[in-house]
C-alpha cells in the first residue's frame, strides 16, 4: 500500500513536469516573434546540416517548414491588380532596443505603435533585417529586406510589412542610428536612448503586394498576411556592408506559392 501511494506520487510529479514543460514551450512559442525559435534547445541556421533544407526534419515542432503549403518567402511575379483597402500606418517613435538573436538583428518596439488592416489592428512588436531579401521580384533579390512584425492580440495572427532595402550613394539617415549599432555578436535587447522615427524606416509611397503565408523562420507557422510594399527604401553600400559583415546570409529560398491569391493594390 505505502509503495503503491509512493509510485502514485512519482507518477503524479512526472505528470505536473511534463504539464509543466510542456505549457513552457507553448508560452516560449506564443513569445516567439517571427526570429524566434520556440525551443531554444534546437539550433537552426542558415546553411549546412542545420540550413533551411533541414527545418523541417529537426523537431516535430518545425514540419510545416517542409509539409506546410503556403510557406514564406515567395517569389513576387504575376500579381493580379485589385482595389485594395489601405494599410492605416500609426507608427510613433521608438527607443532604439537593437539586438542580435543569432539569426538576425532585431529592434523591439515600444509599445503605441500598430498597422490596421482590413479593420483588424496588429500592434507593433519588433522589426529585423534579411540579407539578401527573402522575397524577390521576378526572380531577383534585393541586398536587404526589413520586416515590421505585428500582432492581432485577439488572434494571434501576424501581419507583417516587407521592405525592400535597395543600394544608393547616400547613407540613409533615418536608418543610421540603427546601423550605427549592430551588434555583431549575440546579445539582449537592452534599454536605449537613443530614439528613431519608425515612420520614417518607410518609403512614401505604401502600394503593396499582399498574400497569405508564413514565418520564414522555424517553425514556419502560417499564421501571416505578408504586406510587401512596392517601392523600396534605399540604404548606402556602406550600411548594407556592415549589416553583411555580421549576417553574411540570413534569407530562406523562395517557396513555391501553389494555389494562393497574390495581388497588388491597383491604386484606383
Ligand atoms: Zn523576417
């Protein structure tokens, strides 16, 4: 009997851990902006054994990286013209919270600053950098692409804006207190004085191609409505080098788009 009740609580403790580890990763995964893997224990990169060829297989966690059907990045080509709704940009200005999680470098947003789409706000959580581009335009990459992440609180689903990041002669200013601060190695987001304009990160111009799809990185959940806009915002080749001193490449291959909308605002 006093074996018995023995067993009972073991097997009870067993249970509470695994009740307990298991509701870690899910908060760890709720956590998970787009760069962030949900189980810090699997490493993943780039290239080679752990490259974006591999996701898929290195955890039940990341299968949609290889079974899913409307996966991220995508090749922008034969886009179908509509009249769509505008994207409600309501950026205010943020502290400059720069960090490198080890796949990209990131900037989290302070809080006030949100998209609405389609009657639906997403707020504001965080932008990174891809070099090259993850998206490419009829089959051809940009030196960089950015990525505003947001959030609908209520969904959780994600609502990310794409940049296309273009080479010029000129150092971008509203870009250079950013690049100015790279953190070549992998560090926290730390408290900032310095403040940026997130508004200004934007070209004038917000025609946008839009369509259902994916994290780019692990797991590769599809839970986002890309909004690519058209017209890119230009950096100098010196900014772009000190991004690509510390992420030589950072973009996964374009997936293929099967039976998905892609469309582009028509202006009218
Ligand atoms: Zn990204």
């Amino acid at each position: 009997m006093f074996q018995n009740t023995r067993y009972i609580l073991r097997l009870t403790l067993l249970i509470l851990l695994t009740a307990l580890f298991s509701t870690a990763v899910i908060v760890a995964q709720d956590d998970s902006e787009e760069e962030e893997e949900g189980d810090h224990a699997i490493h993943w990169s780039y290239a080679g054994e752990e490259g974006p060829d591999h996701w898929g297989a290195m955890t039940p966690d990341f299968t949609q990286c290889l079974e899913g059907t409307a996966q991220s990045p995508i090749d922008v080509t034969g886009a179908v013209a509509l009249n769509l709704t505008d994207i409600g940009f309501d950026y205010m200005d943020t502290a400059l919270h720069i960090f490198n999680n080890g796949h990209t470098i990131q900037v989290n947003a302070d809080e006030g600053s949100a998209i609405t789409y389609n009657e639906i706000t997403y707020n504001l959580l965080q932008f990174h950098f891809h070099h090259p581009s993850e998206h490419t335009v009829n089959g051809e990459a940009a030196p960089m692409e950015i990525h505003f992440v947001h959030q609908d609180p209520n969904s959780g689903n994600l609502a990310v804006v794409g940049v296309m990041l273009t080479e010029s002669d000129a150092d971008n200013e509203a870009y250079a207190a950013i690049f100015d601060h790279l953190p070549a190695e992998i560090s926290e987001a730390t408290a900032s004085d310095l403040v940026i304009s997130l508004d200004a990160l934007l070209p004038e111009d917000r025609t946008y191609f839009t369509y259902q799809g994916s994290l780019t990185t692990p797991p590769c959940s599809e839970i986002v409505r890309w909004l690519l806009l058209e017209n890119p915002v230009e950096l100098s080749a010196e900014q772009i080098a000190a991004f690509g001193e510390i992420f030589e490449a950072n973009a996964r291959p374009v997936q293929p788009l099967n039976n998905r909308d892609l469309f582009i605002d028509s202006n009218e």
